[in-house]
C-alpha cells in the first residue's frame, strides 16, 4: 500500500479453466486463479494464493447496449449536459 506499481504476466489455460500470474522478472508462479461459468450471465473465480488464504469472487455480466456513451452515442458537443 505504497503506490509502487508491480508487474505482473499471466497463462491462460482454458482447458482447465485457470489463470496464473507470475511476476514479470520471475519464473515462479505467484498465484493462480481457477474459474468457472453459471448460467449465461454468471461467472465465479476462485484464487488460490501460496499462503492458506482463499479469495472466491462472483461475477455478473452486464449487457454492454446499457452503457451511457454507447446508449446515447458520443458527441463532441454537447447542447446541453448529462447530469446523472
């Protein structure tokens, strides 16, 4: 929590689901995440660090047509603002 930035590569193995990270200056494998897919619109991870801890995150896809800029287009000029 000091601002530094950390590079990070990573491999993707969509056979068996997972992702790895690695350092970018290292061939170590850091940590790896295994996912998989609910439904249509649901997709949940789970990341296994090297320490005991486990992290479990459930996605939901949302419909890109609802975004704002692509709802309502771009314009350079605006006549009047979006205040939302």
């Amino acid at each position: 929590m000091n601002d530094s930035l950390v590079s990070y590569t990573y491999t993707m193995d969509s056979l068996h689901h997972s992702l790895t990270f690695t350092l970018r200056n290292d061939t170590v494998p850091k940590d790896s995440f295994f996912y998989a897919f609910e439904g249509n619109n649901h997709e949940w991870m789970e990341l296994r660090s090297r320490g005991a801890d486990s992290l479990y995150v459930r996605l939901h896809k949302l419909d890109l047509q609802n975004f704002p800029l692509v709802k309502r287009g771009y314009h350079w000029i605006n006549e009047y603002p979006l205040n939302r």
